[in-house]
C-alpha cells in the first residue's frame, strides 16, 4: 500500500489589485509543517492565471526571482505537499490548473478520497487522461464536468461533493471566485480570516492567518462552501449535517503547528491534556521529564504539570531538517534521524527521564532518540506517547502504512519497548482521546478501526506504477 498524502492549503482574495503572490508565500511558509516535498502558487490577475510549483521546500522553490515573476493580482491560491513512496514528481506538484469550456479553475486539496479508485477508473473508461497521480485531479475532473452541466461553479462544487466519498479540504479559484469547501465528515481542517484591507484569507491552519496578518473570523463548517466573488460572501450548507463530524484526531496529535487552534481547540491545549493523562495512566519514578521536537515538547510539559517532575530540554532539533514522518523512504528517514537531532548530556547524565514523543509508527525513530539518550549517559528511559498504537491504515490523508510497517501490530507494549531500547513504554489510552478536544466528532480510525466511510477495496494512486514495482520484485 502506497503512503498517503497531508498537505496545506491557502485561498487569497482582494478587493485591489495587491501583492497577493507575496502574502501567499508568507501563508505557505507558515503551512511548511504540513508539506515539504512540493509547493506552489497561481495567481490570477483579472482572470489571467499565472503559476510557479516545483518540488522542494517553500523558500527554495520560491526564491525572489521566482517571486518577482508572478504578477500582481486580485487572487491566489497555493499548496504544500508531503512526500509519498512513488508519488514524487513534479506532475503532482499543486494547485492543479484546468482550462474548460466555460473557463479556467486552479484547485488545491487537502486529503484523500476513500473513493479515489473506483472515480479514476470510471473516469478513465469515460475517456479522461489522468496525467498525475493524486486525488485532486479526479476531483479536477468532476468538478469540471459538473461545470458543463450547471449555472455556476459553485453549483458545480456542489454537485461534485454528492459524488466525492472521504476527506477533502478545497481551495478552488475561477477567473472571478475564490471558494472552500470541506468535506461533509471534516475530516481535515479549513479556517478563514480576513485583513484590515478587506481581503480574505482561507487556511488549513489558523498559524497561516496569523503569519499575513489575517485575523481568524471562523473554521468552516463540515460539508459547508464558502464562496468570495463579486457579490461579497456567501455561505451555501447544503452539504452540512449530513455525516457526523469525524476531524483527524492526528492533527492535533501531529500534523497542526501548536499554535494553531483548530475547529475552537487549541492544538497545544490538546497536546498538554495528552501529557496530563500520560502521567496520570502511566505514571513513571523519574528525575526529568523531556520532550521530543517539537510535537513532542508540549506533551512533555503537560506531564511534568501533573508529575510534579521537573521539564527540561535533552533533545534539540536541527531546524533545517523535514519531519522524518513525512520523508518517502525507510533509509532516507533513517539518514535524517542521524542528523535531525541531538541529546544535551548536562541535562540527562546519570538521570531517569521520561521521554515523550506524539508516536510510534515503525519504531526506527524512536529507537534511534533512545539510544542518543543513553549515549549521553541517561540512566533510565522511559517512554511516553501521546497517542494510542497505530494498529491501522489511514484512508483519509495520514501517513499511517499497513499492518506489516506497524510496529504495534506485530509486538505487545513490552516487545516494543525492548525493540526500541526504552526501560519502559505507556501509550495515550485510545478511551481518552475524547479528553484532548473535548469529546467533540473526531476519526481514530487508525487507532481502533472504525472507518466512518466504507474501506476502499483498491488503494492504489498510480495502477501502472504499481505493475512496474511487481514486476521488479520478481
């Protein structure tokens, strides 16, 4: 099974002509957490579109000459992506741009379609050319053929999202429009805010709000459309209270920068809360409580709150390097922990620390921080981790691979911590996610296997892709 994608979205809009290539960089600088294999820009200028996307971080693809090449304009919509094992290329690079008989359309998407297969397929024996392999193209491809069928675009959004099944946060940007829309279930965050000067701003996260100087005005609701044009704001919720709110319980848990406050919570409020109840479930005799960066650092301070064991810095971050979680390739991620991170031996030399980290996917990382722990002479590790074990796959946007990848569905707590060379292993009871947010809707599917949308039977991005991969495995 292929990795999936989480990647940021942002949609500007002005009433003047503006700077809005410049505001969408800041915005995409502010998302980098979200994505870091791709990124892009296009900007429309009195309904002639222009764009920039490449492969690559946002202050590499977007350096001041590139910058300076894209024009002034009244909109723009931009994207980050992550990178997936046999998805990085840059025909995946977004905002997908659609040129059709009653326009042009640019349109970046957060998420995956738990019906991304069975839509291609009929696609394609309909005639489509499918020149990516992500989702967006596919819901490029209805959304264009709604359009053919219906007054306006909007409309044409509308229509689509009765077909489209799964998770899918949307920027989409026509040569007088600017429109949101997020998914029925919620699955993944979409937020907007607008300036003093009247534009509007929509974001995955509300950090991108803040980083163009955007005050936060509200997160859409699930299943809502936003749509920004001449006529002002209108909100169209057709779609709303149609499936019961499933948000990712991850993006509080990982993906959402803790600045950031997400359908009313605060990520890092949340990311306390794990670290309280991690102290309370699986309480542990230590010396310091330290934090892995930088998920893992407001967990940490939430356990030493309700320990009373003293918060201290022993690991620090090189801030130049990705997030290993989202990184294509075992080896490449392996090669990034040997660099990302390194251990201060002042703070945890002869000492029993409790570490805390927001996951355990395969164990690699994990047991690369334990062993830089011990080789600064910590006495004792115990590890603490602010979420359930991972014991299935993710059809809605997270990187969570199948069971053969899953540490925790092939070793008990207790194997896991010897694997990983910990004294001792807890993880966040999956019973107590509610308690991060609330109780609100949430999906954990990846913790306790209740999907709120039927399994995909086939999962597959790229069908030839995957012939070419069996093939070299014979």
């Amino acid at each position: 099974m292929d990795l999936h994608e989480e990647c940021g979205v942002l949609g500007i809009i002005s009433p003047a002509t503006a700077d809005v290539a410049g505001m969408a960089y800041y915005g995409l600088y502010a998302l980098q957490h979200r994505g870091q294999e791709s990124c892009g820009i296009v900007i429309n200028d009195d309904g002639v579109f222009s764009s920039y996307k490449d492969l690559g971080l946002v202050s590499e693809v977007f350096s001041a000459d590139s910058l300076s090449r894209l024009p002034r304009g009244n909109m723009a919509v931009g994207h980050v992506r992550y990178g997936t094992t046999g998805g990085t290329n840059r025909n995946n690079c977004q905002p997908i741009e659609v040129n059709h008989q009653k326009g042009k359309m640019a349109l970046a998407h957060n998420g995956n379609l738990s019906n991304a297969a069975v839509l291609r397929n009929a696609l394609e024996l309909s005639g489509a050319i499918f020149h990516t392999t992500s989702d967006t193209e596919t819901i490029a491809y209805i959304v264009t053929r709604e359009r053919l069928r219906t007054p306006s675009i909007e409309d044409a959004l509308s229509a689509a999202m009765d077909t489209l099944d799964g998770a899918y946060s949307l920027v989409l940007m026509s040569s007088r429009k600017l429109i949101c829309a997020r998914d029925p279930y919620g699955f993944r965050p979409l937020c907007y805010g607008r300036t003093e000067d009247g534009m509007y701003v929509a974001a995955s996260e509300s950090c991108a709000l803040k980083a163009v100087g955007a005050e936060f005005v509200r997160d859409l609701e699930p299943g809502e459309i936003l749509v920004f044009g001449p006529e002002g704001m209108v909100s169209r919720r057709e779609h709303c209270e149609k499936k019961s709110k499933k948000l990712c319980i991850f993006e509080y848990i990982y993906f959402a920068r803790p600045d950031s406050v997400i359908d009313g919570v605060s990520v890092h409020g949340a990311r306390v809360q794990a670290g309280r109840i991690l102290a309370e479930t699986h309480p542990a005799q230590a010396d310091i409580v330290v934090g892995v960066p930088d998920s893992g650092l407001d967990g940490a301070l939430g356990f030493s709150m309700e320990s009373g064991i003293p918060y201290g810095i022993g690991l620090i971050k090189n801030k130049y390097i990705g997030r290993t979680f989202i990184s294509p390739g075992q080896s490449e991620r392996l090669d990034q922990v040997k660099i990302k991170l390194s251990a201060i031996e002042e703070s945890v030399r002869g000492k029993r620390v409790v570490l805390i980290d927001d996951s355990i996917v395969r164990g690699t990382t994990s047991s690369r921080i334990v062993k830089l722990l011990r080789e600064a002479g910590a006495k004792e590790i115990h590890m603490r981790i602010s979420s359930p074990p991972f014991l299935h796959p993710c059809y809605y946007g997270t990187d969570i691979d199948s069971g053969e990848h899953l540490i925790a569905c092939r070793h008990s707590v207790e194997e896991t911590a010897d694997i990983i060379g910990a004294d001792s292993l807890g993880y966040l009871p999956v019973g107590q996610l509610g308690a991060l947010i609330g109780n609100s809707g949430y999906c954990s599917a990846c913790f306790d296997g209740e999907y709120p949308t039927p399994v995909p039977a086939d999962t597959r991005k790229d069908r030839f892709e995957q012939k070419l991969s069996e093939r070299r495995k014979q």
